[in-house]
C-alpha cells in the first residue's frame, strides 16, 4: 500500500495489529518459567540467528532462550539482563528488516563493547 | 558496522549497477524516484553508480513488493513486523512487504497512523544488505535493524560510511560530511 504523503492513510489501518504484538504479553518472563507464547518468541529469535535450528521449540524459558535473549541485549545496547524485561520486550515488537542479525552463527553486531566510540578511536589511534 | 561472512562484495568489474522494478508492481515514477534517492545516498560516498533498467531479467539489482510466502522461502507477515529484505552481493534481490503502509513522502513523522513506514528509510537500509553491510549495533547508523513507524532516517551515518568505504573505497568527490551523531527525525512514541 503506496501513500502519497503522511495523512492519506486510512484511519482503518491505525488500529491494525503486529504479529508481535503477543510478545508484550510475555514480558517479566524469566528462566525457569514456563509460559505460554515462550516457544513462538524462540521461533523469533531463530529467525533472526540467535538460536540454533530446531524444530523442537517448547514454552520452556530454557537456557537456549536465555542465552539468546542476552545476545540480543547486547546487541541492540540493552542491559544484558537475559529476562524479558520491559525495555527488551519493546525492542523486540518494533518493525525491522528481515535479514538475521547473526548469519552463520557469527555475531559481529556488538563485540560487547559498551562505547562504539572508543572502539573507533582506538583503530584510528593505530 | 558489520559485513556478511566472507565479506561478500560486488565484483571491482560491476562498478556500475543497474536496478529494476518488478513490473507487476506496477510501481508510480513517485514511487521509484524514492528508490533513485535511496541509491544516491550510496553512490556519493562509494565510486558505485546505479541505473535503472526497464529489463527486469538483466539488471543486477531486483526490486520487488510481495505479500506473504513470496518464493525465496521468507514469507512476509502482514502489517508491521518484518517490513523488507535483501540478499548478499551478488544476488541482488531486494524485497519490500506489500502489506505495509508505505509513506511515499511528506512527513512521515506528523502522520497519525501507527502502521506508517517511511519507504525511503527502508530502502536506504535495504540497499546497504544488497552492498555487503550487515546490521550495526550504532542506534544512529543506517545500518541498526529496526526502525519505529513513523520515523525517517535516511541519512548515512559515519558507522555507515566507513563500511561501505571498507568494501568499495571512497567516493574521489566525498568530502566526509556523514553524520556522526543522531541523524534520524524521528516522532516521539513512535514505536509501533
């Protein structure tokens, strides 16, 4: 749906609703819980590489989610907590590509420095 | 920034890029010229051009909107989530979600819909992937994942700059003006 300025979308599509949006329904989850909507969250994060494929993916608030869950934490500059909390969840339901953040099983988003800045300075120091 | 593993680029002899639309899109001259800005951005700081193509089989780069379960085995899912992908150099493919709101101009920040997308944001994005960037952790980059509705960031950020310069060098007529900080306009709440 093409839209020649910002106001000529129908007031119908305002009220439209993510597939995602089930995901705010998780937050507060935490490891070792067992929560219903747990298993299409690992299928979102498989999507996108944080986890391995499988095709067994359970309701488990496993180790597998947890570790995944603090991949992307560091990844997207959140406090690596590996819980769903608030700031994480809403990271997670907002629109973005399609393409895996970690291809191949290689993450190179984020080495975990917390200041990209310095990191550059330092190359350039070099 | 980060590169694709093996850091895929195109060739040195595919300096020059052609693109085309799919025709079944049936796309306005509006609508492409987004796109033609979108590649602008690029091509001034890298010593890549594009060219559109009405030859749709021949051109390097495939533009397409697609609803659903769209062939390449990445069904799109409807309004928000997964708004577009594209493929590694060399392929060339670059799919947008047909479900989308697409905001072709104007704007796109004073819109009142939540389910606004800013199509060039997207492109610009979308055409780093098709040059051999990955995603970036740097929240002002291009090149970072997501992107609310109702937000417009098509400015190339330094992060932006430095990978595609990595892969291509500079532009000789660049004069180094990326942002470094902030550069996306963006409404408050903007989240979808």
């Amino acid at each position: 749906h093409f839209f020649p300025n910002e106001t000529s979308i129908p007031p119908l599509l305002n009220s439209t609703q993510c597939n995602w949006d089930s995901f705010r329904n998780l937050s507060g989850c935490h490891a070792g819980e067992k929560v219903d909507g747990l298993s299409n969250l690992k299928k979102y994060f498989q999507y996108f590489g944080y986890i391995n494929n499988t095709s067994n993916f359970t309701d488990d608030f496993d180790e597998a989610l947890k570790s995944a869950l603090e991949t992307y934490q560091k990844n997207f500059n959140l406090n690596v907590t590996g819980e769903l909390d608030d700031f994480t969840v809403q990271q997670i339901v907002r629109p973005r590509c399609g393409v895996a953040d970690i291809v191949n099983g290689t993450s190179t988003m984020n080495s975990g420095k917390s200041n990209t800045s310095s990191t550059r300075f330092h190359t350039v120091s070099h | 920034y980060t590169l694709f593993p093996g850091e895929p680029r195109w060739p040195q002899s595919k300096r020059d890029l052609t693109y085309a639309f799919n025709p079944d899109n049936n796309l306005s001259d509006e609508v492409k010229s987004v796109f033609a800005r979108a590649f602008d951005r690029w091509s001034t700081v890298t010593p890549l051009t594009f060219t559109v193509t009405t030859s749709a089989n021949s051109a390097d780069i495939k533009i397409g909107f697609y609803n659903g379960d769209h062939g390449d085995g990445e069904p799109f899912d409807g309004v928000l989530g997964t708004l577009a992908h594209a493929f590694s150099p060399p392929n060339g493919r670059f799919h947008l979600d047909g479900a989308e709101s697409w905001v072709v101009s104007g704007d796109v920040t004073k819109s009142t819909s939540n389910t606004a997308v800013d199509l060039e944001s997207v492109a610009v994005h979308e055409i780093g992937h098709l040059l051999g960037l990955g995603h970036s952790s740097v929240v002002e980059s291009i090149m970072y994942p997501s992107i609310s509705s109702r937000t417009k960031k098509v400015e190339l950020a330094s992060d932006d700059v430095e990978g595609i310069q990595y892969l291509y060098g500079a532009n000789p007529s660049y004069n180094g003006s990326a942002t470094t900080s902030a550069s996306r306009e963006t409404s408050d709440g903007g989240e979808a």
